[in-house]
C-alpha cells in the first residue's frame, strides 16, 4: 500500500515540473514599452540599458519624459531580469 503511494508521489511530483510558472502581477512597464515599440527604439532602448554607464536615473526620466511614467526603480529592476531580484522579463 505504501510503496503504490509512494509511486504516485513520484509522478505526482515530476508533473509539477513541466507545469509553468504562475507570474503575479503586471508585466514590467519597461518591457512593455520594448514591446510596444517600434524596432528602432527598441533596439535603441536595449543598447542603453545594457550600458552600465548611463544611469537607471537618466533612463527613466527620459523615458518619462517621452511618455508614462516609468521609476528609476523599475529601470533597476528591468537590468536585473533573469535574476531573483529582478523583473520576469526575458533576458
């Protein structure tokens, strides 16, 4: 009786790995912007954010600036995708 639990434990618990992964809350508000943009600024965009030069700061207040929004904060975060700290969106 046990070992048939124990099996099914088993398949039970391996199922769960190819369920995907729930993702709470809105998207990222830069990543929804990269979506929603033309390629040119787009491209423009990721060129900048991978600049470690230019400041989370400066980013957000231009995009800002031209549009909603967007905190130096989420900009921060956005750079750390990929990481536990960071925004959901892909790297």
């Amino acid at each position: 009786m046990i070992e048939k639990q124990l099996t099914g434990l088993a398949a039970a618990l391996d199922a769960l790995t190819s369920v995907p992964a729930a993702h709470r809350g809105p998207r990222c508000s830069v990543g929804t912007l990269l979506d929603n943009s033309d390629a040119d600024v787009a491209a423009t965009l990721h060129a900048v954010l991978d600049k470690t030069t230019v400041s989370a700061v400066l980013i957000a207040e231009t995009l800002s600036f031209h549009g909603d929004p967007i905190t130096a904060y989420t900009v921060a975060r956005h750079r750390r995708r990929g990481q536990p700290n960071g925004c959901r969106c892909s790297r």
